[in-house]
C-alpha cells in the first residue's frame, strides 16, 4: 500500500513539476509571440485601443490617420475621402474585425510606437502617459498616384512607376479599387457587410493589380529575350527570314503567326522595332535553355524581390516562365514564351523592373512603398535603404537594350511613337498580349525616360485594352498612358520628402 501510495505521489510531482515547467515558457519563453499572434483577440482588442501614427505620402499628404473617439476602442483609422480610393491597394486597413492589410499591417509596431528606438527616444513621453507613435512616409506621392489613376481613366488595370535611382515605388495605381472605410468601421456588421460585398465583386477590387495579379506580357517580355540573345552573343547582324508565320516543332503542323498575320523579318533590332513574333520565337528556339535560365535574372521563374524586417515591401507575387531543363520536352512553349506568351505571368511591377534594369545598367534596385518612418518629433527613426535586387544582364547588354527601346519610339517603324515626349528621349516596348478566346487582348507598354539620363521607369497595363477600344495595341492604348504619366512627372516639381535625400542611391 505504501509503495503505491509513493508512486502515485511520484507522478503528482512530476506532473505538477510539469505543469509549473509549460507555464514558465509560456509566460516566459513564449509571452512575446503569444502575445503578437495575429489570432489572440486580446491583441487584437489592445491594438485597436491603442492610437496609431498617420501614414503620409512623400509629399506629406495624409493617407491614413486615426482619430480620438468615445467609444471602448479610443481610436478610428480613418483614410482621408481626397485619397482614401487613391492608396486603398497600398496603404490597405486596419479593422477591428478584419485585421489589417498592406502597409497597416507590415509597419504596425512603427504606426503603435512599439519598436525600441521609438521608446528609447521618448521617455519622457511614457512617463507623461502619453503613447509615442511613429509617422510612415510613402515612397509614393500623391501627384504621381493621382497621374496615373487619370491616366488610366477608369479602364480596369494598372500604372506602376519606379524611380530608378532607389527602386522607389513612386506610383503603383490599380483599378477598380475600394473606400477602406467601411471596411475600418467598429460597427462589426458594417465592416462585415462591406468586406463581403468586395469579395463578390467579379472585378475584385481588393487585389492589387500592380504587383498581386499575374497577367501575359506579351511582346513587352522581348525586351528579355532581346537581352538574354545580346547577353550570349547572339549575331546582331543575323537575319531573320520575312514570314506572316512559323510552324512550331513537335506539333502537327501548328502556326504561330505574327500580329495581323502581317510579314515581318530581318535583323534581331528590327524585329524588336515592328515586335516580330515569328522572329523573336526563332529567338527562343536558338536560346532553349538559355531562356529558361536567363530570365531568372529578371526576377522571372525566380524568387520575388526579398522580405525586409516588417514584412515583404511591396508583396509582388512570384512570375512564372519556362522552367530550366525543359527545352526538349517542350519546345513550342518556349518560342511562346519568347514572345510573353504560353508559360510566362508576371505582375506590372515585375515589367517596370525590366524597365529599371535596362535604365540602370542591368541592375534591379529592391523596390519598396515606404521610405521612412519619423519618430513623434519628426526625425527619421528608420529608413529602408537603397538595395540591389539582383543583376539581370551586363552593362554592355543594357546599353545594347537601351538602343532597342529608343528605336521602338522614335523609329517610323517603331510600335512605341505615341510614347514620344518633345524634348524628352524615351526608351520603350509595347506589347499586346492574347488572352481567353473571345476577349480582347491586354495592352502594354514599359519605358524609361529620360533615356540619356533616366529618372523613372513605368509599366502600364489595360487589361482587354478598355471596354470601350476597337482596336487593342500596347502601342494604341497603352503607350499615350505612360507618356502621359512620364511627361508629366518630368516637368513638375514635386516638394521634397521629409525623409530627406536617399542616402545610397546611384
């Protein structure tokens, strides 16, 4: 009896020892991240009470900001009506039934004045009782966002800008886009009422199109199979049969035709000035496996641009393409997918990156929405610096490229004329992209300009070309919006960021 008295004691120890074990790392070892799990509801509840800092554009316009209120929660976020629609797909929400989204939530614990250097400089703020926050600055301004989304006017795609010097999104507009008010209420029902309503909508405005939606290239993408040929040396004086089509191998007999069935041929340059598919897919077919691994220095068939510490900036979704050792399986597909066809789906952000490649040498900057966050006395208490991306090709090839994209809008022949901006070279590519059968093609362009001295760097995309367009070209549609959106960012002067110059930049 006393042996099993013992033992029973014994497991009553261990058991209790146990239990004061898991409760220690919990409350101990684990307290932060239970804490800051996104589904505690105490964390949720604590957030929302806690005030937040604003949100502003590099032009110091207020896209987000919270105000007192005398309810349990203390504080509503509110996104100002002027930009509210403007910024909804990049400043995104915070909602007490929904969580929050977009930069609401990749730099929450700056907005709630957590981080340590915020609390380290205000101490006398927190024994004040009073709760130190952060102001996020935007890479992005209001007059650049506003360009783009008059430019577009109304039709369902995107504009993307980037400024080629820091990889700054200065611009990164997609329509349709949403209030995200309704969606921020504290009336539960409100909030839920809003957000289903979004998510049935069959134009489904809350997915960015800028960098969240994959979408055929098209001849834009010939501009990286033009540089990955120029990279390996191809013969830029070789010429190219004059065809209307080419049969494509192991098919029977299938054809690839070129834009209106029209005759086209000649050198690697003029293909790319007239955007010659059945040359660009011999192109594709010489390069094989070299396409397959050359245009994941473009950031294609590649891992997306790099997390950085408070969350993916902006979240691009990865590009698809021609996988590496896959050629002689597949050999049709990859002469389509020379010519931004087939396999390849990229999102706007990922053909302005091509762009920003050629216009800076062959490098890719890492891009990202927020330059800096101020601290409640205004100074910089963080910057997300000037990083590299990843090489797409060599400078000598960038050169090359940057000769080829002139040529499309200043050559008669060119596809890119109605990009042209008096005074101002730019350097671009069109592209208009086959979809479902039945519906219109989409409509590029991507440019750089200055061409001699480049500033900005653009992708613009018409999904269909526009409802209400006869006749679907990138360099119908799409080429008036970029030149439109770069003409008018080159001849304003914008105020400077309170950010302060970009320490890094080339």
């Amino acid at each position: 009896m006393n042996t099993g008295i013992r033992h029973v004691g014994v497991a009553m120890i261990v058991l209790f020892v146990g239990l004061v074990a898991q409760l220690t790392y919990l409350q101990v070892g684990r307290s932060t991240s239970l804490a800051n799990a996104s589904g505690n509801p105490r964390k949720v509840f604590a957030d929302i009470r806690r005030d937040r800092g604003p949100i502003e554009t590099a032009d110091r316009v207020p896209v987000a900001l919270s105000i007192p209120t005398s309810d349990e929660y203390k504080h509503q976020r509110v996104y100002p009506k002027d930009t509210a629609t403007l910024f909804a797909n990049v400043v995104g929400y915070e909602s007490l039934q929904l969580g929050a989204v977009g930069v609401e939530q990749a730099y929450a614990s700056e907005l709630q004045g957590r981080t340590f250097d915020q609390q380290l400089h205000n101490l006398a703020d927190a024994f004040a009782n009073k709760q130190p926050v952060g102001t996020v600055v935007l890479t992005m301004s209001k007059q650049a966002q506003g360009t783009a989304a008059f430019a577009l006017q109304g039709k369902r795609g995107s504009v993307v800008v980037l400024d080629v010097a820091t990889g700054g999104v200065l611009a990164a507009y997609s329509n349709p886009t949403f209030d995200p008010n309704p969606l921020a209420s504290h009336d539960p029902k409100k909030a839920q009422a809003a957000y289903s309503l979004l998510t049935k909508s069959p134009d489904n405005p809350l997915l960015s199109r800028a960098w969240r939606e994959l979408y055929p290239p098209g001849s834009t993408f010939k501009t990286v199979t033009a540089s990955i040929a120029v990279q390996n040396k191809i013969d830029l004086d070789k010429t190219f049969p004059v065809l209307d089509h080419l049969t494509l191998p192991q098919t029977n007999g299938v054809p690839l035709y070129n834009f209106g069935k029209e005759r086209c041929g000649g050198s690697l340059l003029v293909g790319f000035i007239v955007s010659c598919n059945t040359t660009y897919a011999q192109v594709g077919f010489d390069l094989g496996e070299k396409l397959a691994s050359g245009i994941q220095g473009f950031g294609v068939q590649a891992a997306p641009p790099k997390e950085n510490g408070s969350g993916i900036d902006p979240p691009i979704v990865a590009s698809t393409g021609p996988v590496p050792g896959t050629f002689q399986k597949n050999q049709p597909a990859f002469m389509q997918d020379a010519i931004g066809q087939n396999q390849v789906l990229v999102p706007p952000l990922e053909m302005a990156l091509v762009a920003e490649a050629i216009a800076n040498q062959g490098v890719i900057l890492q891009p990202h929405v927020v330059d800096c966050v101020l601290d409640p006395n205004g100074k910089v208490a963080s910057r997300v610096g000037v990083q590299q991306y990843q090489r797409a090709v060599d400078s000598a090839t960038a050169d090359t490229m940057r000769t080829f994209m002139l040529a499309v809008v200043n050559d008669p022949r060119g596809t890119g004329t109605a990009a042209r901006i008096p005074g101002v070279p730019v350097a671009g590519k069109t592209g208009t992209a086959e979809t479902a059968t039945g519906q219109k093609p989409h409509a590029w362009f991507i440019a750089f300009a200055p061409a001699d001295k480049p500033r900005y760097a653009i992708a613009v995309l018409v999904e269909h070309g526009g409802s209400d367009t006869a006749e679907v070209t990138g360099g119908r549609v799409a080429a008036p919006i970029a030149k439109q959106v770069l003409q008018t960012l080159l001849t304003t002067t914008t105020p400077p960021s309170p950010c302060g110059p970009q320490p890094g930049s080339p």
